[in-house]
C-alpha cells in the first residue's frame, strides 16, 4: 500500500472574466517546477464540446457570450449558459454530485505521485461550494481565494448564467480574496505580475496551517 504525498490546494473562484485562468497560469510559470494548474471543468468542458460538435474555447469568457443554439421559445442560448445547463443537470442527475471534481481529485494524486518535491495546485473555475470542501479534504494545506474584479478588457458579468449565483454563495463564504482590478497606469502583464505575488503571500501563509484549519478560516 502506498502513502499518498502530501500537497497544496489553492481553488480559485469567481464570475467569467475576472482573470481566474490568467492569474493562475502567471503563477504556474513562477514557479513550474511544483505548481500545476488544473481546470476544474475540463473533464465537462471535454463532453460537452463533443456532443454539440463546438471547439472547447466556445465556453472561453470571449465566446462564452456568442449564440450556442436557440430554445424551444425562440430565446438565444449562449455557449456559457450551454454549458452551465449541462454541468448543472450532470450534478443533479448522477447519483455522485462529485463526479466531476472526483477527476480533479485522481489527477492531483497521479501528479503527486512521482513528484520531486510538494506540488501546489491552482484549482480554476469551480461554481460550487460544496465542491471546494471536496478538493480541500485531503490537502495537506488549502485555502478558496474568491477574484473580483475585471483584469482585462472583457467587463460583462453573465447574471444569466446557472453558476453566476453559486459563484456569489462562495464570495460571501470565503474571506480570502483578490482584487483584479485595474490600477491606474498598470497594463495587463504588471496586473498578473501584482496578483501573482499576492497569490504568493497567500500560498506562504498556509504552510503552518493544517487542511482542516486553513478551510475553515476562508469561511465566515
């Protein structure tokens, strides 16, 4: 019997376009020799694509807001609400809500597998709350960092999306957050290089904090 290696879980969370991806590749390439960077609906992203016959970046935050098909009344129905409708019946349908980020879950201990050294995962783009407990269950340390704000030019919230309201649920429930605002005179790259440190000093201030401490301190 092997002993699962001990690693770090930071979940990013917040509406399209807030930099989640972009904040979480900046800080990959700090430092790519632990941290790796998952998105946590690849796996829905993957089937969903493949059923309406779509590239993947339909469901990007550019394109999210483009025509995926028209319903039954005529009404447009964009790729982002697409394909938060189909994440939406999968979980209430499967007898596991789990099921997608129980994948997540497989990928973070077959990287840790082989790994020199402790990885850190950035885990983008979960909608729920319940799925963040998931994730951080067996993390040595982890923390929900809620990001607001729009880093770049793409400033539309989708309030019509399924996830706008579970994203909202996890904002209020979590006290560690990241402003991807812009500043004055900062252009995108020196905003990523900004965030990526305060990502960095969130990351440090885990290490002495246990799983089950470090999540309850990101509730309220």
């Amino acid at each position: 019997m092997t002993t699962k290696k001990p690693y770090t879980v930071i979940i990013l969370c917040g509406q399209s376009g807030t930099g989640k991806s972009s904040i979480a590749e900046t800080y990959r390439k700090r430092f790519p020799e632990r941290v790796r960077v998952i998105d946590a609906r690849k796996i829905v992203k993957d089937a969903y694509a493949m059923i309406i016959k779509t590239p993947i970046p339909s469901f990007s935050h550019s394109d999210a807001f483009k025509e995926a098909y028209k319903d039954d009344d005529g009404d447009i129905v964009t790729f982002g609400q697409a394909l938060d409708d189909f994440y939406f019946s999968t979980r209430f349908c499967s007898p596991k809500w789990y099921i997608w980020v129980a994948n997540v879950k497989a990928e973070m201990d077959e990287a840790s597998k082989d790994a020199k050294e402790e990885l850190t995962f950035i885990i983008d783009d979960v909608p729920n709350f319940d799925e963040c407990q998931f994730l951080l269950a067996e993390a040595k340390c982890g923390v929900v960092v809620s990001v607001e704000g729009f880093p770049g030019k793409y400033e539309r919230l989708q309030t019509e999306r399924q996830t706008y309201n579970t994203i909202n649920d996890i904002a209020e429930r979590v006290t560690t957050k990241l402003d991807s605002s812009k500043r004055r005179k900062e252009n995108f790259d020196q905003r990523m290089f900004r965030l990526a440190n305060e990502l960095e000093k969130i990351e440090k201030s885990l290490s002495a904090r246990p799983a089950a401490a470090s999540t309850s301190s990101t509730t309220k």
